[in-house]
C-alpha cells in the first residue's frame, strides 16, 4: 500500500476510535492515544514519512488532521466555537505534532509517550482557549464527552414549525444551519425555488448554491436575500451564547442585525427558537415581528423587513 493511502486510513481510524474521548479526563491515559497501526507507520515507513517532509507536502496530512478534528468537534458539540480564526489555531496543532513526529524519526528511538503527552497538551489548551465552556461541561471523572448534537429535521417538519407557507417565500432564499444533508434545500429546489445552504458540514465541492463555512465567517451581504431561514441552527446557539457567563452574545446580536440588514425589502428571516431579548428592540417602522407560539416555553418567529 502506498505510503499515502497509508497516512489516510490510520488518520480516519485515529479519529473514529477517539472520537467519543474526554480531553480532560484526569485519569487519561495517554498511552492508548496513537493506535498501533499509526505507531507502526511511525516506525516502519519513517523514510518515507522524511521524504514527505523534505519535499514540503505535509500540508495535505496536516490540513486533512486538522478537517477531521473539525469535523470531530462538530458533531461532539454544536455550540463549540469553530470559526476561522479558531480553526487557523487548531492547524497550528496538527502542525505541531506532524513537526514533533518528523523530529522524533530522526531519532534511533521513538518517544510516543512525549509525543502524545505534548499533542494532548497543545489540543486541550487549545480547547481551553476557544471554547472554555467544553472543559466546564465534561466530568473529569468520564472518560467519555458530554455529547450535545442537533439533529437534522425533514423538510416538512421544519415548515411545519416555523410556520412556513413555501409558496409564500420572496427569493433568493438561504438556509442557515442547513445541515450535511440540507434536507430543506433540497426540497425548496425541487419546488423551483432559488435556494441556497450554509453549514460548516456541508460539502460545497460540488454545488456552488452550497457554502461551507460558519455562520459568524460569513459575509451577510445588505439588501441580498429576500428570505433567511433558521431551524434550531443560529437563533439556538444565540441562545446558548445570551445564557452563558462566557457567551459571546455581543458578537452574535451584531450577526443578528447583520442578517436582518441582508434581507430585501419584504422579505423575512425564519427562525425558532425565538429571541424575545432582541426582538422587542427592533423598531417597529423598520420590521415587523410575528411569534408563533409552539407550546408553553417554545415559540418560532418571522421578522419581515417593511423597507
């Protein structure tokens, strides 16, 4: 088997066998971190893992580390912070390890306790950095993460609960949050709809209508959508933010306005949960707010711009 496809599959199986594992669990044991197949690539293919390195195409293998990482968080977690800048930080990690891994090949005898000792150092200050609340919320006695994952809804459960006629929705439209599968993109589409899909699962290689990206990444430009729609996705994780001591809901009521100024005149943003702590702000010769009460806690809303 080529050295390559060597790499790839020992990266996958890397992350799939540690992808339930508590970072900060006291009794870690960082021993069992590199399985032994990726401990035998180490020291059987070291030549050519020097070869790599000496012709400077590590990027691939760092940027794969780093997208499986990403993907790992997000699907552990969905509020954890992963944008750009997070995530250009979180490069800097694998770079690291694929750094110390090349200086220990260079040795007669390989130290894979140093190794993953100071992989595990880097990836938990990282942690720490940009998501503190993820070493709060997981027991140092578990072994295992607190898993807190959004599922993805049918097309016709999401209309049902937002209270949306699709007949009645001003195009282009954008889904925010729209998840890997974009289960209402997809629909709207097949109803001849112009819509469009971000999400930082989905895969955009191959439809430009799809964006891959965090939402607080991207551009929301004035005047460009004519509707916004947001099942549990954005309006959830402002929630989350606004609750939390360490929330970044400064940034996120900036976003919010951000969307709303990116909408055409007549056209609405969708979303639930509903945000009353902002909505009640909006001035009323501006926008126009709709609730839609679901049961005694929960509500969806529809902010419609007038001009």
């Amino acid at each position: 088997m080529a050295i390559e496809d060597e790499i790839s599959k020992s990266i996958e199986r890397q992350f799939t066998a540690h992808s339930r594992t508590n970072l900060f669990y006291k009794h870690f044991d960082t021993d069992s971190q590199f399985l032994p197949e990726s401990k035998s690539i180490i020291k059987e293919r070291k030549h050519a893992l020097l070869q790599i390195n000496n012709e400077c195409r590590e990027n691939e293998w760092i940027d794969l580390m780093t997208d499986y990482a990403r993907r790992t968080f997000c699907l552990s977690n969905q509020f954890l912070d992963l944008r750009e800048e997070h995530l250009s930080a979180l490069r800097t990690v694998y770079s690291e390890l694929w750094q110390d891994i090349i200086v220990e090949i260079q040795k007669n005898d390989i130290d894979f306790d140093r190794l993953q000792q100071n992989h595990l150092k880097r990836l938990t200050d990282w942690m720490r950095q940009t998501n503190g609340f993820a070493c709060d919320i997981n027991d140092p006695n578990s072994p295992e993460i607190v898993k807190v994952v959004c599922a993805e809804y049918s097309s016709s459960l999401q209309l049902q609960l937002l209270h949306i006629d699709s007949g009645s929705l001003q195009e282009p439209v954008l889904d925010i949050g729209c998840g890997e599968h974009a289960y209402l993109v997809r629909y709207l589409r097949k109803t001849g709809i112009e819509t469009f899909g971000i999400d930082r699962l989905i895969d955009a290689t191959t439809d430009s209508q799809f964006i891959q990206s965090d939402w607080m990444d991207y551009a929301f430009q004035p005047n460009r959508w004519g509707s916004i729609i947001a099942n549990h996705s954005f309006a959830l994780h402002f929630l989350h933010q606004n609750e939390r001591k360490d929330g970044d809901y400064i940034g996120y009521a900036k976003k919010y306005m951000e969307i709303l100024y990116s909408l055409q005149e007549g056209g609405a943003f969708y979303y639930a949960p509903s945000l009353p702590f902002i909505e009640c702000y909006l001035p009323e010769d501006t926008y126009e707010v709709k609730v839609f009460p679901i049961n005694d806690s929960y509500s969806a809303t529809h902010i419609r711009r007038k001009k």
